[in-house]
C-alpha cells in the first residue's frame, strides 16, 4: 500500500536507511538481533525538503518482505480514508461498518497477531492539533461521525503500539516527532551544494547554458536554501523557457525581493503548518512563475486565479472546460493552457470519482503563494470565480448528487473567503444552501440563505422578489429545523409582501400560501386555516390555469393531505387523488415520476380507508417496479417506494421477513449515501426499529437503534425539536414492552408533554397525543385511574371541539376513554354507548371491514361479555371479525391469529369445545409462522389447546 513510485533520481541516500543500519548494528552489539520489537522513529524537516522521497527510498531499498502501510496523516479526513483503504485491503473484520471506529479497528488489527510484522508510513503529520488536540480546538460539533471521533481523541490514539511493527513519521512538527517517536528522530538536513546542483541538473536539460552559468546556479541554489521543492520548480520553469537563461532568472528573482518581502510583512500561516519562517523564499520563486506564466498565457494565468479561489485538492479537469473562462470553448486552447501549469508543476495530476476521472491538486504552499500573489486582486479573483460557479453549478437533483460531492468543498472554500456583495455571490450562496439541506446539514443551509437575503436586501431592496425567495427557503429550513414559529413568522412576512406587491393571485404570492399552511398544519390546531388557504389555492389555480395544469393538481393533492389530517372526509380525499391520477396518466403516461407520486398517494388513502390491501398493494409494486427500472435502486425516491411498500406487507400480514429485508436494504443505502446522521437515515432507523418490535424478541435492537435516533437528535437538533420528542415518545413505548422499565416510561413521557404544552400549546394534536400516551402508561403503573381519566376527559373534549365527533383521533380516543371506565367499574353502561358510537361512525365512514371498525368490533365484543348474558352477539361480532380478517389479511397476520384467539375463548364459554379447541390449535400455528414457537403468544394458545384438550378427555369442562 505505497501511493507513490519508485523516484530513480533521489540525491544521496535515505537517511532512514542509515539510522536503521546504524541501529542494526547497535541491536547486534547488544545480542538482540532475532528478537522482534516494536520500533518508532521520525522524519522531521521543513515543508518541500524531500522527507517522502527519503522514507520511499528506504521502502523500495528495502529487501525484507514486510507489508508496508502508507497512511496520508496531513488531515483528519485524509488519515481516515487511508485507515479505511488499509481496512479493506487486510480484509479487517468491520473496516466497512460507518458507525464502528475505522481507527481503533486498525490499531488493534496492527496490534494483534493476525497482522504480523509490518511497516506503517505516517505521512504529513504536521498538524499537532490533529495528533494532540487541546480543548480550545475542538469545535463543538461532538463525536457525530468517525472523523470527528479521531479528531476529539487525536490521531496520536490511533498509531498502534504493541511488540511488533515499525513505524516511520514525517513531519515538520519536532513536538509531533518526539512526541511519536520519543528520542528517535531524525532531522533531515538541507542539501549540500552538490547535492542541489546535482538535483537541478536532474530536471534542466539545456546543457549549452551550463558552463556560462554554473555561478549563477551556485548563488540561485544559495537563494533557494537548497529546499529540493523549490529548486525542482525553478528548474522545470527554466527547462521550458529556453530563452530565459539561469543568469537572468537570478537576477529577476534578486531584483523582486524587496517587493516580495513587502507582501510578505505579514506572516502567512496555515494553521495545519504553523509559522514558516522559509516562506518568503519559497513564495518569491513561485510569484516569479506565476509572473511569466502570466506573461507566456493569458489563459492560464486565468486559469490560476480561478484556482487560488477554491478549494486546492480534486479540482475536477471537466471544470474547466464549462467554466468557459475569458469566453474561451476551444478544447485546444483549455488542454494547452492546463498542461502549461502542469509543466510548471503548479499543478499536479490527480484521479477523481467524478467525469472523466481527471482532476488536479495543487501543493499546499504553491497554493498559498498563488493567494500571495494575487492579494491586490483577489476581491476581483473571488468575485469573478463566484460568477463562473454560480452559473456551472447544477441545482441540487439527485442526479447531480455526484457531481455535487466533487464541487462542494470548492464552493464553500470559495464562499469562506468571498466578502464581495454581487449578485453572483448571493446565488452561490442559495445553490450550496439547497444542496447543504439535502445533505440534512440544515444549519449550514439556513446560514447560507441569511446571508443571500442579506446580499440581495443590499442590492435589490427588502421587497425584491429574489429578497423574497431567500426568505421562502429559510422558512422551509426553519420548518425543517422545527422552529416553526421562526417558519411562521417569515413565511407570514412574505406571504403579506407578495400580496401587497404581486397581488393575491400571482403564482409566487399562491405559494407563499402554500408554504404557509404547511407550517400552520406543522403548528397544529389550525388546520381550518390550512384548509382555507389551500382551497383558496386551488380556486385561483383552477380558474387561471386550468383544471388540468400540473400546480393546480399540486393543490388538490395539498387539499386532499389536508381533509384526511381533518378526518372523516376520506371519499373526497379520494375522489380528489383519483382525479389528479386520471390526468396525470393522461397527459404525462403512466411512468411519469409525478404519476408515480399521484399512485402512492392514492395507495396510502386506499389503505386509510380498509379493506383495500392489495389494491394498495398492487399500486405500491408497480411504482416500486418503475422507480426501479427508470431510477435506478439507490434513488431517494426508489427508496421511499420501498419504504411504503414495506409498510403495506407489514399491513396485510405474514411476510415480516420481506419488510424487514426492505427496510434494511433503504437503512443500507441512505447510510452510504447520506450518512448515518442524515434526517432520512434516521427515519429509516426509526421505521426498522418498529418492524423489530412485531415479531418479539429483538426489544434490544430496537432498543439500540432507538437510543442511537435519539443521541443523535438530541445532539444535532435540540432537546426540545419535534423529531427529537417523537424519538422520546417512541423509545419510552419500546421501555414499556421491555417491562420494568414503567418510572422511566413515565418520565420520558412526562418529559415530552412538558415540552409539548410549552412549544405547541395544550391542544396541538401531538400533545393531546402524549397525554393519551401517558394515561396508557398511568393505567400500567396502577393507583392513578383518576389521573387517567382526567387526562382522557382533556383529550377527548379538545378532539371533539377542535376536530368533530367523528374525526378518527376523536373516535380512538373515545375507545380508550371507554376502556377507562371499564377498569374503574361500574359504569358498564357508559362503556357501551360510547363504544356503540364509535362502532357506529365507523361503520358509517370508513366501512364495515376497515381495520378501526374490527378493531372497535372487538372492544366492543369485551363489553358484552363483562355485562353478561349476551354471548351469542359476542361470538356473531368475533365470527365476523375474523371472517374479515381472513378474507383480507389471510391467516397468519397477527390480526387475524388474534381474531382466531378471542373467538376460540368465546366458543369454549359457550360449550362448544370441539371448535374451540381447533381454532385455538389454528391460531396455535399461526402465531409460530408470525413470532415464532418461542414466542409468549404462541406458548399461551397451545397451553390453552392442550388444557382444553386434557379436560375433554378427563370429561370436565
């Protein structure tokens, strides 16, 4: 694993090979020649001095066959992504796993026996904050990632020890040296004169000009203070520059010095680097090139400027022909240009994942003396480089995700040093804002959007319609962020605005509306305002641009998601999405991505309404199929195909291990492609957390997934954020099923409700939601019925004012309401006209067969039998139960096991045993193919069948 070639022209010999010889000896003097040890030293010198070149000419002198590991430690990102190489090149169990540690997995395999003996090459570990952080330095980010992880702990954590292994550090740093190497550093010295002449010689072939001007050399080299980086350049220069002969390139270099020194009167410092107290040499050789570069190519000298402005690593070669810099397209001009700063070794070839896979780097030094160079220029520079960005970069599609992840860091190193207030500045800002909020880095993309409104405030006015845009998408990002009542505040703001200057029905003013209502449906308890707003929407839409148009089927989707949030109005909902669907299978056919989304939400109602499974079914693998076909399987919008689809499976029933398959290939892909910290990750984590808790048995796995969704929540969105608070709610639900656990239940449930009251007010639909959540958990913990019909009472008198009688929240929350009064006793009676109620709207509403109505079909089966006498209706009521249940769901969805359960309880009261006991016996088997034999639902039916059996038997019932 060495990055690098063998270099047959290195000068002298390595000064690894003579410490190591030296130290061989002193082993053999000492008689320890056969014993292995563990054995550190380090490389130490100045920046450009050739300290890689010396450890390579060591490695490829080397005779021993040892492997040998080459790790880039210049940066955290850099010193990961080759412990991660090393992983996957030692196959080392875990090397692949994002969550796991890649550095303390390759430390210990290092370590360990399996590794053997080796040879490890820390390259650049110049940045003692890397290896040896100190609190100040750490930005308080926490430990979200890997990378972050080693850079809390320090690289240094990481370098492994043990009896084995040697270790060979370069670095310009003699802290880091001694401090990796103890007293085993090696201090590469400076060329001797011969030794600098002898290099330049290497890489400068115009022998006519070397007797006139072997003097000349001999002070040049001086000038250099013999830095092989530096004498490597002068040479390649003067090599293609025939006419400029080493006499005159002195004195032109002498004759800069004052001017250079006047740059440089304030130090330049990188902060991975420190102080450089050769800079001024080094960067006075360099500005000479850029001088006559600037003097030989227009172009290229452009070509220079633009990259002084970005980022200095992976700079793609297909940039630059879309830049179209100065107006050149000649494909010619652009290769001749770029191969001239090759020549120079300004730049350097480099492999990309992007394109054509050429792409360039520029070493860290020619980098800044470029910035140097260009100091009286650089606000023009910046500002030029921002318009030609601005205008290259894609909109953040998927389908420039790829592109996306090669142009981001050149566009925020860009956007870090640009302080100009140009329009093209402002755009670049909103471009990397989108796709920063796609990547989940929502922070960063509200900062960027703040700053766009700023910079067109400045140059537009504050009502300027781009002014406007920009305060549209940071409403979208507060929402985001769950500061929804910053997102309202804005939203309102622009809304007013656009009304005032645009007029209530112009198209930009209609989606102010829009967004609007998104954020009072998010705020909860208005959604009669959302539904006035969104009708509004669709009127004017449907008058001023038809019926058909794809923004007014936009809307009836919109007001269709808002009458099922309503309730009780699922016929029009639809009728609406059938309609959007009819049009859009006519106008745009069948596999037209907004077709697809007009099916999967015609699915989902379908599967709100019941009794309509495997029509939701057949919609959701159609789309499934196609997204697939035409997107491809990592697609985001493939993945949430997968993702409803598996909630479907999950629905009819008996196929848990094809949901989980599902789930676990969409957690799959989003962590490699959008991280394990991304918001839809987490999700997706959250969703397969629910499926592990249907069939019992991995509440430890949900238990470890859930606590990661929350640790992450709570570190990147706040305590108090929607997402995080459902996070609570969803891990107290999982601490309930574990048992044992109900004080703490309580008080994360407590936690929420508090926060929940505060934030969104007493009656927003996800607070009475945890208050109905926590009345459950009142009733488990015993003694405080009162507290718990309290609770229920609240709940049901708000969801009754504020979403009508027969809105299903209302209608559950009458069903446990009634089973409230079941537990307190004696008030039968009141049971029974509430759960009659509840039957009867159900039925009404959602149909004989939907799930809720069998669902209140059963409790209310319980009530009868708790006022006595009435089994002949309970059996009719269970019979029907589960001839639905079979029929819809087949006979190994849980559902339908637990219809087969209750019925052969009621068969056996009534005397009918034979029955009884066969129908046990079936759910017996059911509940082995759904959970498992060991599992406590399948063990209590087959009890139950076996003692019902044992008394038939022995005669006694």
């Amino acid at each position: 694993m060495v990055p690098f070639p063998r270099n047959k022209g290195f000068i002298g010999e390595s000064h690894i090979t003579s410490w190591l010889k030296a130290y061989e000896i002193k082993r053999i003097e000492d008689g320890k020649s056969e014993d292995t040890e563990h054995l550190r030293l380090a490389l130490c010198g100045l920046g450009g001095i050739g300290k890689t070149q010396d450890v390579l000419r060591f490695i490829y002198e080397y005779k021993n066959q040892r492997p040998v590991f080459w790790i880039h430690a210049g940066s955290i990102t850099q010193f990961e992504a080759d412990y991660r190489k090393l992983g996957s090149l030692a196959k080392i169990p875990g090397h692949d796993d994002p969550k796991k540690n890649i550095g303390l997995i390759v430390k210990q395999w290092l370590e360990g026996p399996q590794s053997g003996e080796w040879i490890l090459v820390v390259d650049n570990a110049d940045n003692k904050l890397d290896f040896y952080p100190e609190p100040t330095s750490i930005e308080s980010e926490g430990t979200d990632t890997v990378s972050n992880v080693i850079a809390y702990d320090g690289i240094a954590e990481f370098i492994p020890g043990g009896s084995k292994g040697t270790i060979i550090v370069t670095t310009r740093d003699r802290e880091v040296a001694r401090n990796l190497a103890n007293q085993n550093v090696i201090i590469k010295p400076e060329l001797r004169p011969e030794q600098a002449m002898e290099l330049f010689y290497q890489h400068y072939s115009n022998t006519e000009s070397m007797p006139d001007d072997t003097a000349a050399l001999t002070r040049l080299l001086m000038e250099l203070q013999y830095l092989p980086l530096a004498i490597v350049q002068v040479a390649a220069y003067l090599d293609l520059n025939r006419s400029i002969t080493i006499s005159r390139y002195l004195e032109i270099f002498k004759g800069t010095k004052e001017s250079q020194q006047r740059l440089l009167s304030k130090p330049h410092h990188i902060n991975w680097r420190g102080k450089n107290k050769n800079a001024e040499t080094i960067l006075t050789t360099f500005s000479i090139s850029f001088r006559q570069l600037r003097q030989q190519s227009k172009l290229a000298d452009s070509f220079l400027q633009f990259m002084a402005c970005i980022d200095r690593k992976a700079i793609p070669r297909d940039l630059f022909f879309k830049i179209r810099l100065d107006g050149v397209e000649d494909e010619f001009l652009i290769s001749e240009a770029l191969d001239k700063l090759v020549n120079f070794s300004i730049l350097q070839n480099a492999k990309i994942d992007f394109g054509s896979g050429h792409g360039y780097e520029i070493h860290s030094l020619v980098h800044l003396a470029m910035q140097t160079y260009l100091e009286s220029e650089m606000d023009t520079a910046l500002n030029k480089a921002s318009t030609l960005l601005a205008n290259t970069l894609p909109y953040s599609e998927y389908e420039n995700w790829v592109e996306w992840r090669v142009y981001l860091p050149h566009a925020t190193a860009l956007l870090a040093h640009l302080v100009g207030d140009s329009q093209a500045s402002a755009d670049l800002c909103v471009k990397t804002g989108q796709h920063l909020f796609d990547l989940g880095r929502y922070s960063e993309s509200l900062k960027l959007y703040e700053r766009a409104r700023k910079l067109y405030a400045v140059l537009f006015g504050e009502e300027n319609t781009k002014t406007l845009a920009a305060m549209y998408l940071m409403g979208y990002t507060f929402r985001f962020r769950g500061l929804l009542k910053e997102a309202q505040e804005l939203e309102e703001k622009v809304l007013e605005v656009r009304r005032r200057t645009l007029g209530e029905e112009h198209p930009d003013t209609l989606c102010s509306m829009q967004n609007l209502a998104n954020t009072y449906g998010e705020l909860g308890g208005r959604l009669k305002e959302v539904q006035e707003l969104e009708e509004k929407v669709l009127e004017v839409r449907r008058r001023t641009l038809g019926e058909e148009h794809p923004h007014t089927l936009s809307s009836m989707q919109n007001l269709a998601n808002t009458y099922k949030e309503l309730g009780g109005r699922l016929k029009e909902v639809q009728e609406l999405e059938e309609k959007v669907l009819e049009v859009r299978r006519r106008t745009l056919g069948e596999e037209h991505p907004d077709t697809l989304s007009g099916m999967q939400n015609l699915a989902a109602t379908y599967a709100e309404l019941g009794g309509r499974l495997k029509e939701v079914q057949e919609l959701e693998e159609k789309v499934l199929e196609v997204r697939r076909r035409t997107l491809g399987e990592d697609h985001p919008d493939t993945l949430f195909g997968m993702q409803n689809l598996a909630i479907t499976y999950k629905e009819l029933g008996g196929r848990l291990k094809e949901v989980q398959e599902l789930q676990e290939k969409v957690l799959e892909v989003r962590r490699r492609t959008l991280g394990e910290e991304h918001p839809r990750t987490l999700f997706s984590m959250q969703c397969l957390a629910i499926t592990y808790k249907e069939p019992g048995g991995r509440l430890k796995e949900v238990q470890e997934l859930e606590e990661k969704v929350l640790e992450v929540r709570r570190r990147t969105l706040g305590e108090e954020h929607p997402d995080t608070l459902f996070s609570i709610q969803n891990l107290a639900i999982t601490y309930r099923k574990l048992g044992g656990r109900l004080k703490e239940v309580q008080e994360l449930e407590e936690k929420v409700l508090e926060v929940r009251r505060r934030t969104l007010g007493e009656e927003h639909p996800d607070t009475l939601r945890t208050m109905q959540s926590l009345a459950i958990t009142y009733k488990e913990l015993g003694g405080r019925l009162k507290e718990v019909q309290e609770l229920e009472e609240k709940v049901l008198e708000v969801m009754r004012r504020t979403l009508g009688e027969e809105h299903p929240d209302t209608l559950f929350s009458m069903q446990c309401f009634a089973i409230t009064y079941k537990l307190l006793g004696g008030r039968l009676e009141e049971v029974q006209e509430l759960e009659e109620k509840v039957l009867e709207v159900m039925r009404r509403t959602l149909g004989e067969e939907h799930p809720d109505t069998l669902f209140s079909m059963q409790c209310f089966a319980i009530t009868y039998k708790l006022l006595g006498g009435r089994l002949e209706e309970v059996q009719e009521l269970e019979e029907k139960i589960l001839e639905v249940r079979r029929r819809t769901l087949g006979r190994d969805h849980r559902d339908t096991a637990d219809a087969m359960y209750n019925l052969a309880l009621t068969l056996y009261n009534v005397e009918r045993t034979e029955e009884a006991i066969s129908l046990m016996e079936e759910a017996a088997c059911s509940y082995v193919r759904i959970y498992g034999s060991d599992h406590s639902e399948t063990k209590d039916a087959e009890r139950l069948a076996k003692r019902w059996k044992d008394r038939r038997r022995r005669g006694s019932y």
